[in-house]
C-alpha cells in the first residue's frame, strides 16, 4: 500500500463531518422532532417547492436516516446528500 492509499479512508472520514455549503432553495428545522414529524414537514415543504429546487433539512433523530432513505425511494424526490456532525443530520432533497 502506498502513502496515498493509507491516507484516503481519514480524508472521507473528514469529508463526512464537514457541513456542506451546497446550495438550496429552502431549509426545514425539523431538530427535536421525533418519527413522523420530520418526514411529514419535509412532505409538506417539497409539496410546496418547484421541481428542481433543493430543501435542506436538519434532524436530530437517528431514525431519520433510514426514514429519509425510504421517503427518497417511495416519493421519487432525490437524496442528493446526507451527513452527520455534532448529532445533527442533515438531508438535501431535490424536488422531483
């Protein structure tokens, strides 16, 4: 293994608990909540969004990934990125 291959798993690793700066056209609080709630509000938000258009939504519910894993595939909308740090998860959507 060379230098640069013994490297690349702390550089994803580092990746992955930096907050991201991509852009988007509307973002959801959702911390605090609990199984439905962030889904429901994340529905309600993409519902009122164009298509194309980004949400940004913050959990703090570990459940949340699975639960918007799932939402992506039964709705059509896009999980474009999701990450975790400091306990707070965060999800962008694209509006199909």
């Amino acid at each position: 293994m060379n230098g640069l291959s013994a490297r690349i798993p702390f550089q994803i690793k580092l990746i992955a608990n930096m907050e991201s700066t991509r852009p988007h056209d509307r973002e959801l609080d959702a911390r605090g909540l609990n199984c439905p709630l962030p889904i429901l509000r994340t529905k309600k938000a993409l519902n009122e969004m164009q298509t194309g258009n980004v949400l940004k939504v913050l959990a703090t519910d570990p459940g949340s990934v699975k639960d918007f894993q799932a939402f992506s595939k039964q709705t059509g909308n896009a999980l474009i990125e999701h990450s975790e740090a400091d306990g707070v998860f965060r999800f962008y959507l694209q509006r199909k």
